[in-house]
C-alpha cells in the first residue's frame, strides 16, 4: 500500500510540474518571505519592551516568570500580523 502512495504523490508532482511549472510549488510565498522580517522585528521589540517594563536589565537577570510574561506578551503583539500574513498567504495559494 505504501508504494502506491509515493507513486500517486510522484504522479501529482509531475503533472503540477508539467502543467503548472516549476513556480506551482511556490505560490503564496511571497507574502510569508517579505512579512518576516516585520514579524521578527514586532516580536523581538515587544519581548524586550516587556522586559524593560519588568525592570530585567539582562537575560542572566531574566527569570522563568518573567521570561514567560515576556514571551506571552510578544507573542500577543505578534498574532494580528502573523494571522494577517497567513490569511493573505492561504488567499494565494487558492
């Protein structure tokens, strides 16, 4: 059984490569690649703004709690544009 599977999935390859071209396989990347560097950078701004705000001045200072507030709260910044980003991608690839 498992060898019709990989034969199936080698059948659907070739024909959305013949059918579609090579760029088929990559459709809806282009709104994760160019989000990504805005995602980090709300991520990473928002984490150590918490931090901040908690009074941590280094990692070594951070404790478990804090660290998980911190990430908690980055993580909230973080959704809208995460979600945002992959609505547009799902949109794409249809």
């Amino acid at each position: 059984m498992q060898a019709d599977i990989g034969s199936h999935t080698m059948q659907v390859i070739r024909a959305t490569l013949r059918n579609e071209g090579i760029f088929a396989f990559f459709k809806g990347m282009s709104s994760p690649i160019t989000m990504l560097p805005f995602v980090n950078a709300v991520m990473f701004t928002s984490y150590e703004f918490c931090k901040k705000k908690m009074g941590v001045e280094s990692e070594e200072d951070l404790t478990f709690k804090q660290s998980l507030i911190a990430g908690a709260f980055a993580g909230l910044c973080n959704t809208p544009i995460v979600s945002a980003s992959e609505l547009v991608k799902c949109r794409m690839q249809i």
